[in-house]
C-alpha cells in the first residue's frame, strides 16, 4: 500500500479557489484521454434538484483517506492527484483502479468549499473501475469519507450530471459554494469516441449532512 499522505499546507480561500479553478479545467483533459472503454455504454444526466438532506456545519480541515458510497458498493482507498509542473491535473493511478484520488490542492473533504475526488469508470485492464457505477447515484444517497483525523465526513447527493469535456462547467463544479461544505465526485462518461475514449464526464453533487 502506499504512504499515508501528509496534511498538505493550507491555503486561503481565494488561493484555493484559484488553484481548483486552474486543475478542474485541466481535469477534463485528463480523464478525457485517461478513461478508455472495453465495452460499449453512455451515462446520462440526472436532474440537478437540490437534495431533502439538511445540511452541516463545516469541519475543519483534514486529509481523506477512505471513500464508501454503500448504494454503490463502493469502499474504496484514496489517494491524492495534483497539479504537475505544467498545471496540468495529475492522473489517478491505473494500476490502482479501484483506488480513488482526492484533489489535493482543493479543500478536504467537509471543510468549506467543493472538495474533489476523482476515479476511474474503467480502464483498459479493468472493465469495472472505482466509479463505474457513480452514474446511477440518487438524490440523498449517502456517501462518506473516512478523514485522517478520526472524522467521517457524511455527505447526500443532490445531482448527478454529464458533461461534455470540450464543455466542462468549471465555475459550477468548483465555483463559491458560500461557506458550506460540499463534494464532487468525477469520472468519465457519455460516449465512446472513434478512439474508444468517453467524450463526457460524470459530476456527483453533494452536501455534508455530518459527521461521525
């Protein structure tokens, strides 16, 4: 298994906003060559009602280091992905499809701001990845992230959505979220391309609705 990441240095706000401003653009790119199909599939958008779960206070800050989303059948160890020298998103990992990745130079999970995990839906040697079946969560069906210090930030959908990834919402995905702590989990989707990669990606909203 790989180290434990360190609590990366925290920013403010605006700084962290920036910087997921500058990767979610470069994310699109990333999963858009880095999600490639064996068998044929689209995903389609789910309306984006908010969601009847009552929201959370904010936690503080602390690194993720474990995803379940149970309606899913997802457990899941999580890594990090950041930018490279070229401001370019980090891939996740492909030998670790089952893995996900936590956008280090976003916020953490639970804490104020978007926070960003992202996964694979496939990969040339896993047919099935971490997040082939993120396009079928529904509105309030939880998900958790187990963070490092003891907490588990507990979240409910409010939307699944697709988009093309030559017409990625930045601004929506990772815009001001107003003090509230909010999660979105990505991975690739819509339809295969000649070049059998998906042309899409899939956008899980979610709130915190609290912790244990």
């Amino acid at each position: 298994m790989p180290e434990q990441q360190p609590t990366p240095p925290r920013r403010g706000g605006r700084a962290r906003r920036a910087a997921a401003l500058a990767g979610a653009a470069a994310l699109a790119a990333v999963l858009a060559s880095g999600c490639s199909a064996s068998a044929d599939g689209a995903a389609g958008a789910a309306g984006a009602s908010p969601a009847n779960a009552k929201a959370a206070s904010a936690l503080p800050p602390s690194v993720p280091d474990r995803i379940e989303i149970p309606d899913i059948k997802v457990d899941a160890r999580l890594d990090t992905v950041g930018l490279d020298a070229q401001g370019v998103m980090q891939e996740p990992d492909f030998a670790k499809p089952d893995d996900a990745a936590w956008y280090k130079d976003g916020p953490t999970p639970g804490e104020p701001g978007a926070a960003a995990i992202v996964g694979h839906m496939d990969t040339p040697q896993a047919p099935k990845a971490v997040f082939f079946n993120l396009k079928t969560l529904k509105k309030d069906e939880k998900i958790e992230v187990r963070r490092a210090d003891g907490t588990t930030a507990v979240f409910a959908v409010d939307a699944v959505d697709t988009y093309k990834k030559d017409g990625f919402p930045t601004d929506k995905v990772y815009g001001d979220t107003h003090g509230s702590a909010q999660l979105r989990l990505i991975t690739c989707g819509g339809s295969l391309t000649a070049d059998r990669h998906w042309d899409s990606n899939v956008v899980v909203f979610a709130h915190l609705t609290g912790r244990r």
